[in-house]
C-alpha cells in the first residue's frame, strides 16, 4: 500500500501540472499585446503556465495542421480559424472575435510626412514600402487590398518589401530598412514603440475587418485553462487592454 501511495503522489502533481498548461499561437499583430494581457489572466489564474508562440496567422495554422501542440490559435482573422476548423484541426463551436484590428501607414524617417497613402507610393522620398506577406498576414491582405481600392496596387509594385509576418514589417520601418510601410496599429502604440516617427490610419473603408478571431484547437479541446483563457479575452479587463492597443471591440 505504501509503494502504491508513494507512486500516486509522484504521478498527480505532475498530472495537474500538465493540465495547467496552455500552449497559444498568436498572430504577430499581438506581439506586445500578450505581455499584458497574459500577465492580467495570470492574476486571476497563478496557476496556469503559458506559453506563447507568434507569427503570420497562416503560417501558424499550417504548424497546427502538421500536429504542432497549440491549444488555442488566436489569429488576426476570421479566415484562417475557420480554414482550421474545415480540416478538423479546431473545434467549431469555441470561434470568438474578440477585438478588431486597423491597420496604418507608419514611418520612422525624420522629416518624412505623408497626409495619405497615396502621398506615400508617390513620394520620390519612399523608396522602400514595407508590406506584410499578402497570402499569409491578414494585415498584408489588407494593405494590398487599400492599395487596390485606390488603384495604387501596380504603382506600388517596385518599392515593396515583404515581410513574412506583421511584426517583421514593422521592424523594417522601425530600423529603417523600409522609408514607410503598413503594419498593424498595435505596434506603433506599444510602450517599446510609441512616439517613433509619424502614423497615419488606412481608411477602414478600404479593407475587409480586420476581424481578429480565437478557436480552441483540436490538441486543446479538452484544456480548461484554454476554455478559461478564450472567456478571458471577452473580459472587460481584456477589452480595456486590446482598446489601449488600439482594436475596436468585436
């Protein structure tokens, strides 16, 4: 009996501890975001670890699709959820938008200023436009479709740069590797950016929502603290903080 008890107090802890891990994959747009909003849902849940990996929000679900151990996907559209749950990758009934995203045209080039996109493709003084990966970050689609609506799309052509995530692009313009370029308005308004250089918004008029959408996934359909952490990003403490960073509530 007591060897019997022995190994249970070996094996429970460790049981509980597994249970109160959440694994989150996060669209780059979220980057600064999660250091507070994960530090908020840890003063309600000290006991969950989290881990977080980001990126562009396809290349994320291709990841999950190829059996990475995600247990919630938060993407910065409603698209790639859905394309994730289609595949049986996600599990339908857990799809929340919780925030909207918007995207703005940012520089960090001293003395450069824009009054709109335009201004910006046609400046001689733009010589590099950054632009997230159009087929994998939905702030790409979205700056590729402003750019159409306008009928900026082939104009802009030669001076774009790519970046494979949103994050990446605006690291382009924050270092100055990119004279302007398109990134999500949460990055400019970050603590570890705000105030560098000069932004102004894309009209939301010119691009689909910005819809930024979180499903459980398949690997964490039977995680309580992934259940626990998609309440949490409806909270008003949640929305207060996508609302500082710029989101518009879902």
């Amino acid at each position: 009996m007591s060897r019997l008890l022995a190994l249970l107090l070996l094996i429970l802890p460790a049981a509980a501890h597994a249970a109160d891990r959440l694994s989150i994959a996060a669209a780059a747009n979220l980057v600064f975001v999660l250091d507070e909003l994960d530090a908020q849902f840890k003063r309600t849940d000290p006991g969950t670890d989290l881990s977080v990996t980001t990126g562009a929000s396809g290349n994320l679900v291709a990841q999950i699709q190829n059996g990475a151990p995600f247990d919630l996907f938060l993407s910065a559209d409603m698209e790639f959820p859905q394309a994730l749950i289609a595949r049986g990758g996600a599990e339908r009934a857990t799809l929340t938008k919780f925030a909207v995203g918007r995207l703005v045209l940012w520089t960090t080039r001293p003395g450069l200023a824009f009054a709109s996109v335009a201004d910006a493709v046609r400046s001689p003084a733009v010589l590099k436009l950054a632009i997230a990966n159009t087929q994998s970050a939905p702030y790409g689609r979205a700056a590729r479709q402003a750019l159409t609506q306008l009928g900026l799309w082939t104009e802009a052509q030669p001076k774009l740069v790519v970046g494979e995530n949103i994050s990446q692009t605006a690291q382009f313009v924050q270092t100055g590797n990119a004279d302007a370029g398109f990134v999500a308005m949460s990055l400019v308004l970050s603590p570890k950016t705000k105030g560098q250089g000069k932004w102004i918004e894309v009209p939301a008029d010119l691009y689909a929502p910005l819809d930024q959408g979180a499903v459980i996934t398949g690997h964490g359909r039977d995680n309580a603290a992934a259940k626990r952490y998609l309440a949490f990003l409806l909270s008003p403490a949640a929305q207060e903080i996508f609302a500082r960073f710029g989101y518009r509530a879902p």
